[in-house]
C-alpha cells in the first residue's frame, strides 16, 4: 500500500468536536443529526469499520484516509451525545485509552520484559482478565454480541481453552465437526422445522469455527476470502454465458458447471 501524501491540513480534534457539537445544537443544528441515539447510530458504526476494512483489503489509502474519518466521526458521535447525557465527554474517552495502552504495555512503560510477540498476546490477555474479573466472575467475559459471529465464536473458544476447556488434539475437533454435520443430515432426512435445522447448522458452524481455530486459520478472514473467490469466478462465469449470448439466468446447469470449472482451471494455470 503507497502512503498518501504528506497531510498538511490544519484541521484538530477540535475542530470536529465543534463541528458535531453545532450539528447536535437543539436550536440551529441539523435535524437528522439531533434527532440520532446510540442504537440509531451503532449501525453506521458497524459500517464504518468495515469500510476501514475493505479500504485496507483493496490496497486504496486514499479510500482509507477517508474511512479512518468516518471512522472517527463515529466516536466523537457518541462521546457527544454520552456528554449530553451527563455521562462522560469525548475527553474522557480519550483518557481512558491512553490510561489502558499504558497499563497493558508494562514492557514499554513499566520496565517489565517481553521477549516476542506470542509472550506479549499472552500477557495482554492476563490483563484484559485481570481487570474483567474485578467486574464480571466469567473467564468468557468481555467478547461483544455485536462482533461478526464467526469471530465471536472463535473469541469465546479461546477464551474457554485458556482456561482448559478444549480439545486436546486437532483430531478430536475433527470428529466433533463430522459428528455435527451428521446430527444436521438427519435434521435434514427427517424434514425436521426451522428452529432444529437452525440449531444443528449453528453447531456445525460453531465445530467449524472451532477447527480452523485449532488450526491456526481465522474464520472471518477464510469466509471472506472464499466469498471473495466466489465473487470473482461468478462474475467470470456470468462474462462467458454473454459472450455466447445468453445470460446466466438463460442457460443451463451443465452449461454452468463447465464455465465454472473452466475459470478454476484457468486460474490453476495462471499460478504455475
């Protein structure tokens, strides 16, 4: 990725705590913005973080500047409207950043020695722990409702295993996921309704999550890259039905197949 250049603006934190106070202004600010919440607007949150995502995927950092600013308008939104609610201001926000960083990095503040990167993960979650468990009595404790659900499941099964609760051995991972894909087959033979065919995927998934966590492999990253994939060689496909004259839509199964196995094939090739 090629940094932009250099930013000269003159533009502060300030000047955008002004400028959404004026728009959050009773009187003369903007309608839309004064009527938003913390529910209304934890959306557009959600979907700012992933465009902070994509930027960084497609290697765009002009893209990239734009979205790490909205982005942060996202947080000095809702440290404005927590003022507003007398709870706390963007000040504190920032305090509470800067007070954590420095306690979860002893070895650069503190004097404390890390020797690589796998012992400094290691001791960053001792501290995360260590100041959950003043506040909630669970080692599954802090991991959001709001993550993507294949990360959260992979968040709560590393959380279980630092504490021992996991598979000894990948294989054992392995059986489970078989094991779970056979319950939903049944579900499946036996015309079972929504809520059991609901319950038995979500355990497979879970297994699966599961299993790419023991393998080393994060869950979010490979579904996205297979969607990406997917993406991709559908869009082939669809190019090569027109060049024949038919849309997708328009031509047949086997058809289909064959384009699609003509695209894998042709991008084997491009890798040799």
């Amino acid at each position: 990725m090629t940094p932009p250049d250099t930013d000269t603006s003159t533009a502060t934190m300030e000047t955008l705590l002004d400028i959404m106070a004026r728009l959050r202004d009773p009187e003369s600010g903007c309608p839309w913005d004064r009527q938003q919440n913390f529910r209304s607007i934890a959306p557009y949150t959600l979907e700012e973080a992933y465009e902070v995502v994509d930027a960084i995927e497609r290697d765009a950092p002009a893209d990239l500047q734009d979205e790490l600013g909205d982005l942060l308008f996202q947080v000095v939104f809702h440290a404005r409207m927590a003022e507003e609610a007398g709870w706390f201001g963007f000040g504190a926000v920032v305090q509470g950043i800067c007070d954590k960083m420095v306690r979860r990095h002893p070895h650069v503040f503190a004097g404390e020695t890390i020797t690589d990167v796998e012992a400094q993960t290691l001791a960053w979650e001792k501290h995360k722990d260590r100041e959950r468990a003043a506040v909630i009595d669970s080692a599954i404790a802090g991991v959001p409702l709001a993550l993507p659900a294949l990360t959260r499941a992979c968040k709560l099964q590393k959380k279980a295993a630092r504490v021992g609760f996991d598979w000894p051995d990948i294989g054992g991972v392995i059986d489970k996921l078989e094991e779970e894909l056979e319950e939903l087959r049944t579900e499946i033979d036996r015309n079972a309704g929504h809520a059991a065919l609901e319950d038995e995927a979500g355990d497979l998934l879970f297994a699966a999550v599961n299993l790419l966590r023991h393998a080393g492999v994060d869950p979010e990253t490979a579904l996205r890259r297979a969607s990406d994939k997917f993406a991709f060689r559908f869009r082939q496909v669809e190019l090569r039905c027109l060049e024949s004259g038919k849309a997708v839509g328009d031509t047949g199964a086997d058809v289909l197949d064959w384009h699609w196995n003509e695209v894998k094939r042709q991008e084997a090739g491009s890798t040799d």
